[in-house]
C-alpha cells in the first residue's frame, strides 16, 4: 500500500481441482487471512503433499513464514545463500512442503505461461491497491483481484504439470524430488 504497509490483500491456492480464495474483508487482519488459509492446507487431503509458491524466497515468503512457525510443531527451513528452497512444517501427525517454483523455474509466470503454452497469465493494476483505505474501497477490487489470483493458480499450476510430465518422461525423474533448477541439472 501507499503508506508503507505491506500486507496481503488477496490470496489463493488451487489443488487441481478446487480454488481456496481468500480476501482481506473477511478477515480482522492480513494475519488472519494467511492463517486462515495454511490452516486450510492443513488437512488429510495435503498431507506429505507439496505447495509451490513462485516467488516464496522474495515477496512471498515474509508474509507466511510467522505465521507457520506458530502453526507448525515441526518447522525447518532449508536454505541456499539467502534463498529459501524448502519448508518443512508438520503439526500433530500431518506434514506439508513448501518449495519455491521460480527455484525451479526461473522466469516469470508470464513468460512461463507462454512457454509452456498454457493459460496466459491475468492482469490487475496493483496501484488499485494503494487507492483503497476502506473496506469498501477493497471490495470494490475484491472480483477483479481474485479473479487475477486464481488466474496465476492455474498458470503455476498447469506449468508444472507439463514440466513434470516433460522431466519424468525425457529422464525419469520426479520433480517434486528436486528444489532448484540447478540441482535437477545436476541430477540429469
């Protein structure tokens, strides 16, 4: 925003076959909204399963990794240089993975998108954002910008299918096994 404060406005997840979408004015706070939605992963459903975020190391990151470490009984974060490749969480007997996608495939979701021909990334005018004070400023952009969240889901989603499916069959080897770009080259 505007004035300084970062906090998250919108956030969605999608599993392949549902979107879980959240919004700023359904909740006390941005804290809430992040919790609400890790405590949504956290079900029977995702267990041992792994969520990709694009862009977890930079942006992203900072938003969810407090929140986690009060959620999660076991929490580890594995680190390169200043990057953060993966985190561990586990709560009772259930374990969730978050990796970095841009590790993984460096480039913008655009750019991937395109690539890997796929659906083409959505647009929002993020200084909207900066405009919007109150709750109804926000829920004038609620559509637009979920509608755009959900957009990148599927992007990221569907991008790495295909590059799953490109990897498994060209060398046999699981992506969800390999962190970062350079340790797939490595491996191959």
């Amino acid at each position: 925003l505007s004035n300084g404060d970062l906090r998250v406005i919108s956030a969605a997840f999608y599993d392949g076959e549902k979107y879980n979408t959240f919004f700023i004015n359904d909740f006390i706070d941005s804290d809430a909204l992040i919790t609400k939605m890790i405590k949504d992963l956290f079900i029977s459903e995702y267990h041992k399963k792994t969520v990709y975020i694009h862009n977890l190391s930079g942006f992203d990151g900072m938003f969810i990794l407090n929140i986690l470490s009060d959620i999660a009984d076991d929490f580890e974060i594995i680190r390169k240089e200043d990057k953060i490749v993966i985190i561990n969480v586990g709560k009772d007997n259930f374990k969730l993975t978050f990796k970095d996608s841009l590790l993984l495939l460096p480039s913008s979701l655009k750019d991937l998108g395109k690539g890997f021909g796929v659906e083409a990334k959505g647009d929002f005018d993020h200084s909207k954002t900066d405009l919007c004070l109150t709750p109804l400023q926000f829920e004038s952009i609620r559509e637009d910008l979920q509608a755009y969240n959900s957009q990148d889901c599927l992007v990221l989603f569907n991008v790495l299918v295909k590059f799953s499916e490109l990897i498994f069959e060209m060398f046999k080897i699981n992506i969800s096994d390999i962190p970062t770009i350079s340790s797939l080259a490595l491996y191959i």
